[in-house]
C-alpha cells in the first residue's frame, strides 16, 4: 500500500534524511586507502547515534551493520569487514537512518585515490541517471517513467541496469511500496502524488547486469567481475516536482 504523507510524517522524514546526508559527508574524509571498511561502519553508527538516531540497515532481516559497503564489482549489500581500501577502488557506501520511527536512505559511489578512466566514467553516468530519473518525479507522472528515463539514459551510455534491485517508498519502514524499478515503460505503474516519499537508486554496471549473491546470502556482485556503481537519494513528491530529503 502506497501512502501519502502527512506534513508532521515529511517533517521527521527530512530531519532522518539530514542525518543520512550528513553521516555521508562526516565519512568523506576517512575514504582513503588503508581503512579497513568496518572502522567505516564504527564511525557512520557512532556519528547516526550521536544525531539521536538509529542505523536503519542494522539488525534488517539480519543485515548485521550500520552501512552496506560494496567495493568494485560489488553492487549491494556488501558487509563491512577487516578489508581496507586500495587506491584506484570504488566504494559504494549506502546509509539509512531512523529518526523518531522515519527513514531516510541514500547511496553514494565514492572513488579511493585515482580511478581508471572507466570506473570514473561509470560513477559520473551513474550519479547523472539518478537525476535524469528525478527529474521525472512530478505529480501526475507514474512509477514508469523513472525507470524509463534511467534505462535509456543508461542504453546511450552502454551501461548494465540491474534489473533485481528497486528503489521504493520511503516511511516508517525504510522499505516501503511502491517499488520503484530502474527499468520500464513510461506511462505505466502507480501515478506519483504529492507527499509520496520513495528512494530512487540506480545501480549500474559498466559490464554485464547479471549478477549472482555471494554464500552470506547479501552481497549482490556482477556476474563477470566489471565494476558497478549505486547513487540513491531519497525524495518527496511536491506540488510541482520533488525535493531532496537526503541532500543539502
Ligand atoms: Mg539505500
Ligand atoms: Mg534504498
């Protein structure tokens, strides 16, 4: 069930999206070669707490950290661990928090020293596709014509859209309907209203868009081992378009 939020509900949903935005530029410093993904998580959780939230992701049927850490060819869902950074890795870092029972969710792709050519082409096209979906998001408009937007953008740029991992609605649960694809027909699905709040996120690979989960039975990886790359805002539907819930 799709809901529509009240303005109090939009309120909490900004002040947990703040968090989110706000845990992602406190760990931009600390992104360098030679940390270990999980001293990543301990500074994320401890900075979430300090704002008098919660990490979402912790505890989510089982997810057993603050931050999804998915370095290179790893899409989603990757576990923090005691491995460290290398210069020329891609690190996708995904946050949620929970402030006073509302969600916010955002992923950002960021690169570890200097990055081959390709992997810098792939996080710049992949941080445009987001907006380029945004950019849909208007009263009126459908579910649709997000994924539409994104596909195509991505198809111009011979990139890979995975296709089994969805944005969605963002509330009291940091999942919530209606699942917002990164693939589709424009002018189908549920029509966006104002005070709907969903988590656009595309996931892009510059390879293949198979992918396979790894034996923890989380970590989504690319098929044939080509880099991907996440970037996920979440955003409510206004009167004439969409605001920005986890940026500045
Ligand atoms: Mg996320
Ligand atoms: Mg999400």
């Amino acid at each position: 069930m799709i809901t529509l939020k009240s303005k109090r509900e939009i309120e909490l949903l900004t002040v947990a999206g703040n968090i989110v935005y706000k845990t992602h530029k406190y760990l931009l410093p600390y992104i360098k070669e030679g940390i270990k993904t999980n001293e990543l998580d301990k500074l994320a959780e401890d900075f979430i707490r300090s704002q008098g939230a919660t990490p979402s992701f912790k505890g989510y049927n089982g997810f057993p950290t603050a931050l999804c850490i998915s370095i290179n060819s790893e899409v989603v869902h990757g576990f923090p661990s005691n491995r460290k950074l290398k210069n020329g890795d891609i690190i996708s870092i995904d946050i949620g928090a929970c402030y006073k029972g509302y969600h916010g969710d955002s992923a950002w792709t960021y690169a570890v020293g200097e990055i081959s050519e390709e992997k810098k082409y792939l996080l710049e096209h992949t941080e445009k596709s987001l907006f380029i979906g945004l950019e849909q998001v208007k009263p009126g408009n459908r579910i649709g014509d997000i994924g539409a937007a994104i596909e195509a953008y991505a198809k111009e740029h011979k990139l890979g859209v995975v296709r089994e991992l969805c944005g969605h609605g963002v509330g009291v649960n940091v999942h919530e309907d209606p699942e917002v694809p990164n693939y589709g027909m424009k002018n189908t699905g549920s029509r966006l209203k104002e005070g709907m709040v969903i988590a656009v996120e595309p996931m892009l690979t510059l390879g293949s868009p198979r992918i396979f989960v790894h034996d923890n039975n989380w970590t989504v990886d690319t098929e044939d081992g080509r880099p991907s790359a996440h970037f996920e805002h979440t955003v409510v539907v206004t009167a004439d378009g969409y605001k920005i819930l986890t940026g500045e």
